[in-house]
C-alpha cells in the first residue's frame, strides 16, 4: 500500500495558485528527492503531507487517512510524519534531551525513563551523545540539524520529509547531516528530501522529481539517467545552473 | 515630617495595606484575563480574534476612572453593590488586562514561528504547542514590558481614592485635609508608592538579567 499519495491535488494562497494538478505516490521505504528553483513550490508540497498547509482541491491520502477531509485530525495524521525544516527549529527553551523526548511523552504517552532511554539511542545514532544537556544555542547549525532529526525519529513516524536540510550549514557541516539521513535511508524510512544537495539525491534518492512553478515537470525512478540528462528541457536548464555552481 | 508620619501612622499604614492589597488582586486577575485575551487574539478562529481585539481596544482606550465609575456608581443601581474598593479593583483588573493583553500577544508573536510549526510536525497539538514551547518563550520576553505594567497598575490604584477605597491615596487626602500639612503628607503617600514600586523595577531588572543570560534563542 502506497504511504502517501496526490491525486490532482490544487494548492492556493488566496489568488496565488502555488500547486498545479499534482499527482505523485509514494511506496512504503522509498526515499523520493525533490529539486527545483527557488519559489517553485517544493516547501508547500511537503507542508501539505504533514498539515501544516492545507490543500485547496483534489485528494491527498497520507498514510491512509484522507488529508482534504475536514474531519481528519490533523494531529493524529501528524504524529506519523516527521518534518526536518532549513533553520532546525529546535524548541528554543528546552534541553536536547527534552527537545526529543518532548514529543513522545506528551504525543505518545510514554514515560520519562523510556522516552529518556530511547532519546539517548537516537543521540548515539547521530553521533551527539555528549550533549544531551546542551541548550540548542550551544549548537552549532550542523548540530542543532542533528539533533532535529533525531527528534523526529523519536515519534517513530511512518515518514519523514525534510525541507532543504543543509541549505542553512556552513559547507563542513553539510556532510555530517546527510550522513545521518543515508542511514536512516538504509534503515528503510520513508523520505521525502527537498534538497540542493544532487550528490546525496543521486547516491541516495530512490527517485527524483523536478518541479518549476508549481508544477512536477519531471519524476524519474532512473535517477542515473536523470541526472546524466533530465528529459524535461527546464530540468535540464536548471542542473546545468547547478553544477556549474 | 516625622511627626505627621508618626500621629497618622496608622492610617498611612490603613492606606498602603489597602494599596497593595487592591494592587495584588489586580496583578493576579489581570494576569489571567490579560493572558487570556492574547491567546483570544492569535487564535485561528476569526471570531475569537475579533472579540479579544474589541475588549483590548475597548479597555485600553477608556480612562480607567471612568471603567471605575461605571461599577462604583452604575452596577450598584442595577443591584449588585461594589463596595469603592471592589469598584475599584475591578476597573483596575479590566484596564490593566488590556494591557497586559497587549504585552503577552506581543511576546507570543515575537516567538519564530518556526518554533509552533516544529511542534504541531511533532505531534503536538496547538494547545500543548502553545504551554510548552511558545508561552514560555514568550514569557521570558515578556519579563521587562510586564513589570512596567505592574508598575503603573500599583501608581493607577489611586484611583481608589475616588471612590472611598481606603487606599494610600485617599487616606493621603484625609490626613492632608484635616492636618493642613499638604505638601508633607503628599511626599509622605509619595514615598510610601515609591517603597512598593522601586523594589518591584530593580526585581523585574533583575529577573531580566537573569533569564537572558541563558536559553535565548539563536537568531538564524
Ligand atoms: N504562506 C504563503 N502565502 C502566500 N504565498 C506563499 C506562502 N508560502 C509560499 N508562498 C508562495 O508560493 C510559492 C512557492 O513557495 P515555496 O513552496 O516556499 O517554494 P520553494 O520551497 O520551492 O522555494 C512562492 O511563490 C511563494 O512566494
Ligand atoms: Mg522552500
């Protein structure tokens, strides 16, 4: 069964019409890359998988509930989809171990001891255990992106998509993070990675999708043959701007 | 100076323990009631958005004697009777409210929003977002605007001294009048303000220090 799945899907921001007839579906364990210019809607499309922005017509089914049903709870869709965002967003007023054992004493009802037992697995997994009692700002962004993503994979989620994880890191902290993404990949997560990174969509992605202004130009499982020469003429424009870079 | 302090003493000390006490009151309802509204006003539903925005516009911009007037003289004719100091700590609570009001959704709204969107990704929901994440983020900037509202609700709480409240500020008048000692016994009530507010200003600088010294957030 498919985990997520876009039929015709519309999205508006008023007057501004920012998705055009998406179709996409994405299978359980499929890490799915997403590439394109600035502004081309590749945020609001995975802000539409987890809620954060509604959609304005068509189907969207995320792990079997129907998202452009009013009387879907959006919190209970939430609790399955993780999202790693640009800045981080660590809660600024919590610890490290807090900020990931948060979410699932209060979302998952567990008890401290284990959501604080799980927490330091996941700061191994990612290579942070030494700071467990840091304060986010004591971070640097590399770390701080880390530490995001374990607490995403503390709520066990089904999926997890990430919004240009490493746009905001200094070069050298770039590698670090998307270390700790291939081996959630090789774990079989579900991914959804809006990223500049094409190395990391190459090496890693399942399957890249290329969108511009709102629309999904080109969706290739051959993601060698894609980045060799995309079929898609503003695909190829845009990876050639790229790799110049 | 001494002696008017000491032949009054005990209505000096009538009037400050009224003062604080109608000051206190005001403190913890207009806390919650100011807190209240903020959330009114940031809230999704546009209805509630309106009603938090009317009662701040309306409570903000009505002079506080009038508010007080209003349940020392009105609300007693439609029988419920307010003593001047209930009448008092009313108007006092309502219009220190709305400033609070202002002060809390202002701290509310300089939290990144980056911080509500991360928690509802986790599962939160906009309530436990809101108590966990937001509001004690807000709080802490909130500290040095807040303390000057509590400041000015102790000074506004001579509004008492309209309507019989027993406070510093109408036994100021008493003394004055019956003594003829104005200019002593009116810097006598200015001190006696001055003991509760300047201990109230160094604490809130202090709390200020004190909490942006640590657990500030990181502008990205
Ligand atoms: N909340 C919003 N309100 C109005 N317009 C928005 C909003 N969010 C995004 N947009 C617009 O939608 C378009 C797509 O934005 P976005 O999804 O952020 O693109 P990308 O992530 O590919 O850079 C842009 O033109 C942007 O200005
Ligand atoms: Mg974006």
């Amino acid at each position: 069964m498919s985990m997520i799945e876009f039929h015709d899907v519309e999205k508006y921001y008023g007057k501004f019409h920012a998705l055009y007839h998406i179709n996409l579906t994405v299978e359980k364990g499929e890490v799915v890359t997403i590439i394109g210019p600035s502004g081309s809607g590749k945020s609001t499309l995975l802000r539409t998988i987890n809620g954060l922005e509604r959609i304005s017509s068509g189907q969207l089914i995320v792990n079997n509930f129907d998202l452009a049903d009013k009387k879907t709870d959006m919190n209970r869709t939430r609790k399955n989809v993780g999202m790693v965002f640009q800045h981080f967003n660590l809660y600024a007023n919590k610890s490290v171990l807090d900020n990931i054992t948060l979410g699932p004493r209060l979302v998952l009802k567990e008890s401290k001891d284990k959501a604080e037992e799980e927490a330091r697995a996941l700061l191994d997994l990612v290579g942070l255990s030494e700071k467990a009692k840091s304060m986010p700002n004591q971070l640097s962004g590399g770390q701080q992106q880390r530490i995001a993503i374990a607490r995403s994979l503390a709520m066990k989620p089904q999926a997890i998509l990430f919004d240009e994880p490493t746009s905001a890191l200094d070069p050298e902290m770039i590698g670090d993070v998307l270390n700790v993404m291939k081996k959630i990949a090789e774990q079989g997560m579900t991914m959804i990675v809006v990223t500049h990174e094409m190395g990391f969509a190459e090496e890693v992605g399942d399957r890249v999708v290329f969108m511009d202004n709102g629309h999904i130009l080109e969706d290739s499982k051959d993601v060698r043959s894609f980045f060799e020469k995309p079929k898609d003429e503003r695909a190829q424009e845009f990876l050639s701007k790229v790799i110049n870079h | 100076m001494w002696t008017i302090f000491t032949n009054n003493f005990g209505m000096f000390m009538e009037g400050l323990g009224y003062t604080l006490g109608a000051s206190l009151l005001s403190l913890f309802f207009s806390l919650i009631i100011g807190t209240i509204f903020a959330l009114l006003q940031i809230n999704p539903s546009r209805t509630a958005r309106i009603f938090g925005r009317i009662y701040v516009e309306f409570f903000r911009n009505v002079p506080l004697l009038v508010i007080t007037m209003f349940f020392y003289v009105v609300i007693p004719r439609l029988g419920i009777p307010l003593s001047g100091f209930a009448a008092g700590s009313i108007g006092l609570t309502l219009y220190t409210s709305a400033f609070i009001a202002e002060t809390v959704r202002a701290g509310i709204q300089s939290v990144d929003p980056g911080q509500m969107e991360a928690a509802r990704s986790n599962g939160m929901t906009y309530v436990q977002a809101m108590r966990y994440i937001i509001l004690p983020q807000a709080i802490k900037i909130t500290v040095p605007p807040l303390g000057n509202q509590f400041i000015n609700l102790v000074k506004n709480s001579s509004v008492l001294a309209f309507v019989a409240g027993f406070d510093l500020m109408y036994q100021g008048n008493l003394i004055a009048s019956t003594t003829f000692e104005t200019t002593t016994t009116y810097a006598i009530v200015g001190i006696l303000y001055l003991i509760i507010t300047l201990p109230m200003s160094y604490g809130m600088t202090y709390l200020d220090h004190r909490w942006s010294g640590r657990n500030t957030r990181e502008e990205a």
